[in-house]
C-alpha cells in the first residue's frame, strides 16, 4: 500500500513535467495525454520488479521514446497516405474514369495479397484512424505487432510502386 501512495504521489508531483516534455517534442496535445499515461503506465507496473528505481530518469527515458514511436507512427501514416493519393490522384488532364478504376482496383489487389490479419490492421489504423495501442487491444496483440504488420505492408506498397515506376 506504501507504494502505491509514493507512485501517486509521484504521479500527481511530475505528471505535467512529462507532459509538456512530450508537448515539446510533439505538439498534439491529445497524443502527448496518451503517451504520458502509458508511459506512467509502463514504470508503474516495473517499479514493482524493482526495488531501486529513478523513476524521473525512467519517465523521461519512457517518454522520449514514445514520443519518437508516436512520430514513426505519424510519419509512416503520412508515407501511406502519401501512397494512397498517388494510387487515386490524377496524374494528367486526360486521366479517364476508367483509369481511376484501374488504380483503385490495383490498390484493393494489393491489399488482397496481405494476410487477413494485416489487412485488419491496415484498415483499423489508415481507414478508421485508430492508434496502434486501440488497434492492438482491439485486436489482443501488443503495439510491437501491430507496428511490425505495417512497416512489413508499407516496404511491399513501396516496393510494389518501385515496380510500376520502372
């Protein structure tokens, strides 16, 4: 009970510290909440393996790392949606309504090469906006999983586009 008390305490002494460390390294107000509470999270459920803890030095650790998570995060949804225009973009004045449908039916093939499961994913976090921690617990993976799903279907888009370039 002595401890929960001290990490309450720690937690209501130092939670806007880590926060607006986050603000400053990300700037979304809603995804900085997110991460500081799991981050707080995290060290609450490992300063109970570990007796001897600086759990400032390990916030900030946590922290800054999922702040650089989140920003992968972001920067590979903006690579996807990227993808995404290019695949519905018009590429010219003289692009026909045929055209159009090729692309699209193109996009949903690749997609269709994924397993059931990535396709999942995709749709969750690209289509309906999820995060990867509300598609995880949504789906009863981990976060690692989920991002592993799409850093393996964004290199086969990429690579699929380097061939179409060529």
């Amino acid at each position: 009970m002595e401890k929960e008390t001290e990490f309450e305490l720690f937690f209501k002494g130092n939670y806007s510290r880590f926060y607006y460390f986050a603000f400053q390294m990300i700037g979304d107000k809603e995804a900085c909440r997110d991460i500081v509470g799991d981050a707080f999270e995290q060290a609450w459920s490992f300063s109970h393996q570990k007796e001897q803890l600086n759990l400032v030095s390990y916030m900030y650790s946590l922290v800054r790392n999922k702040c650089v998570d989140y920003l992968r995060h972001e920067t590979a949804k903006a690579r996807y949606a990227d993808f995404y225009m290019y695949m519905y973009s018009e590429s010219g004045e003289d692009d026909t309504y045929e055209e159009m449908e090729q692309q699209i039916s193109e996009m949903y093939c690749m997609l269709a090469k994924f397993t059931p499961k990535t396709r999942t994913i995709l749709e969750m976090c690209y289509f309906q906006k999820k995060t990867y921690s509300e598609t995880a617990s949504e789906l009863g993976i981990s976060v690692s999983a989920v991002r592993k799903h799409i850093v393996n279907a964004l290199k086969a888009f990429r690579a699929e586009i380097a061939k179409k370039d060529k």
